[in-house]
C-alpha cells in the first residue's frame, strides 16, 4: 500500500476497504429460499466504485475511487486513490503478489504466494472462518443490474458487503458505520472483458522493501514486521 504525507488514521481506513474488497472473509454455507441459479461468471471483468466518506453530520469529508480487476487467467488487480494515496495490489496467476506505491513509483514483491482465497455464489458468497467472525448473509438486493447478497457484520462498527452473485463474488458495495460517521462505497460502473493491461503494469517501477513504501505513515514495528516478511520470501523463493 503505497501512502505519502498521509496520516495513520487514513491508513487504517485504506487498509480496512484493501482488506474487504481483497481478503476472502469466510462464513460457511447458507442458502436463500427461491435463491435463482447462479450463473456463470465472466471470464474477466473490471468493477468500478467510489467510496463517500461523511462525518457524524452527514458531511461529506473525502471520496476515494476504488478499481477491482480479473483478467482471464485468474490475476487480479486492486486499486485505490484519493488526494493522498495512489497504490494497487496485483495478484498473478503464478503466484507472485506485488504491492505497489505509484505515486512514488515503488513496489514490493512477495513471490509465490498464490492468487486470493475465492469466493463461492453458491455459498453466499462466503466461506467458514467468516461465520466464527460473526458475518452473516441477509439477504439479496439488487445493485445496478446484479443480484448481490448482503453480508453484514454488527458490532461497534457495523459493516455491509454487497457480492455479486453472476459475477464471481465481486464487491459492488459497501457500507461502514464506525465512530467517526459513515463511510459507502457504491458502484460506479461494471465493465465486462478483459481489463485495462496498465492496471497489471509494474515492470517499470523500482523495488523496495515495503516500509519504503510507506515512508512515516507506520509504525516501525509494522515496518520491521513487514519488512522481515518481505525478505523471508526472498529467501524462500532463492533457496528453490
């Protein structure tokens, strides 16, 4: 994640949204009564969304865009940007997981780590470790022109995903409610085929060590823990 001149709060904010349009979050099968057949996904695709954040009187504070890509070879590509943050996360399909700070023009390589767990339609959307983290599907809405099940978390945030069912499990929606106000990300748009190549683009960039990344915005205990992680990979994937 690639953050300059940002402070550590908009960090946890970027990082909660990176986590929830990425990570698979799993939560066992359930079914809907009249649930319709699912149909097969589209091979590749590009979801588009904007993220509105408003404060505890309903004014609007920032937005962030907000790109999710599938290539149809099973790569996937994330993208976030605001007035202060410019990064994407690449997942290839042989493996590799690139981290990238384009505003900076650096990446972080993490080699053979596999693409991101998969979400299943006829699961909901969700897998079982989910479940044990208290998020649960109720019900089914119509996002755009796509059924999308709600999965809702509630606590003292209580956060909303919507997945789309025909279109592999991607994130057209969501919702957080947490101390400070409100944040939405809505659907902007829903582009079917092959995504823009320049969004796997990372030949290009200088690689670093992920505290470069983000220079002052962390911790330098998660920077050394990043980092040790980083350069375990490396020699991992040398030792082969």
């Amino acid at each position: 994640m690639n953050i300059t001149e940002i402070t550590w709060k908009r960090f946890l904010r970027t990082a909660f949204w990176v986590a929830t349009a990425l990570l698979a979050i799993n939560l066992g099968r359930m079914a809907y009564t009249g649930l319709r057949p699912v149909r097969a996904a589209p091979a590749a695709y590009t979801v588009m969304r904007t993220d509105y954040a408003y404060d505890k009187m309903g004014i609007l504070k920032h937005t962030t865009s907000y790109v999710d890509a599938v290539r149809s070879d099973g790569s996937h590509a994330w993208s976030g940007s605001d007035e202060a943050v410019q990064q994407r996360d690449l997942y290839f399909a042989n493996g590799d997981h690139v981290q990238i700070n384009d505003r900076i023009g650096k990446k972080s390589t993490f080699s053979q780590q596999g693409l991101p767990a998969q979400r299943d339609p006829q699961s909901s959307c969700t897998t079982p470790a989910e479940s044990k983290a208290g998020w649960t599907p109720v019900g089914i809405d119509t996002i755009g022109v796509y059924r999308a099940v709600r999965v809702t978390k509630v606590g003292r945030r209580t956060m909303t995903v919507w997945y789309a069912l025909d279109l592999g499990c991607a994130t057209l929606q969501a919702r957080l409610e947490h101390e400070t106000g409100v944040t939405e990300q809505k659907l902007s748009a829903v582009v079917l085929g092959e995504p823009n190549a320049a969004l796997f683009e990372a030949s290009r960039l200088e690689e670093v060590a992920p505290s470069h990344l983000y220079p002052s915005s962390l911790p330098e205990l998660t920077q050394q823990r990043l980092d040790k992680t980083y350069n375990d990979n490396l020699a991992k994937v040398a030792g082969h």
